[in-house]
C-alpha cells in the first residue's frame, strides 16, 4: 500500500512538471505598446488624469495579449486612463487605480 501510494506521489509531482510553465506578468496593450502591471494605488494619490479608453478583450492569464487594449488581467470595460507617456492607470473602483508602465520606456535624461 505505501509503494502504491508512493508511485502515485510520484506521478503528480512529474504530472506537475511537465506543464508549460510560462506565464506573462499582468500586461496592458496600449498604441502598440506593452505596459506592464506594477501596484494599487489610491486614487487621490493623482490628480486629472485623461481617459484613453476601456480594455476590449481579456485574453486568458497565460497568453500574451496582442490587440489594442487587450489585458491578460483586467477585466474588459476597465476604464484605461493617461497619466504621462509611460505610464497608464487602470480604475479599479471608485478608490484605485493599477498602475501600467510601459515595458521599454525611456529614463528622464536619456537619448
């Protein structure tokens, strides 16, 4: 009994491995950018910011969203609002933004 109990262990851990393992990190498409997910934060922290649109497809978390305002994480209708040109706030509710930054965004300063 404990050799079959034993062999079934060890069949789910090496089930358990051969699964894909990728996975993408929560991403936001926007003007043909990738704005990666990073935290919560307060609305108030911010002041007016402009409304850009809403998320029109969420693609299953484990594949990489292509279409404009396409998110693996937010829900569609999400309201996506501009905050500066590297960074997109997703509304949450009526208390949180998410906050985007773009993947390859440039430094203040850099060429």
């Amino acid at each position: 009994m404990k050799r079959l109990a034993l062999l079934l262990l060890l069949l789910a851990a090496a089930a358990g491995c051969g699964k894909d393992g990728s996975s993408y990190a929560s991403i936001l498409i926007h003007q043909g950018e990738e704005y990666i997910g990073k935290e919560t934060v307060r609305q108030d922290e911010y002041g007016e910011v402009e409304p850009v649109g809403a998320v029109t497809e969420q693609v299953e978390a484990g594949r990489m969203p292509a279409a404009e305002l396409s998110s693996n994480e937010l829900a569609e209708g999400t309201e996506i609002c501009l905050l500066d040109e590297n960074t997109l706030l997703a509304k949450l509710n009526d208390r949180e933004y998410n906050v985007f930054e773009r993947k390859n965004a440039r430094k203040p300063g850099s060429a």
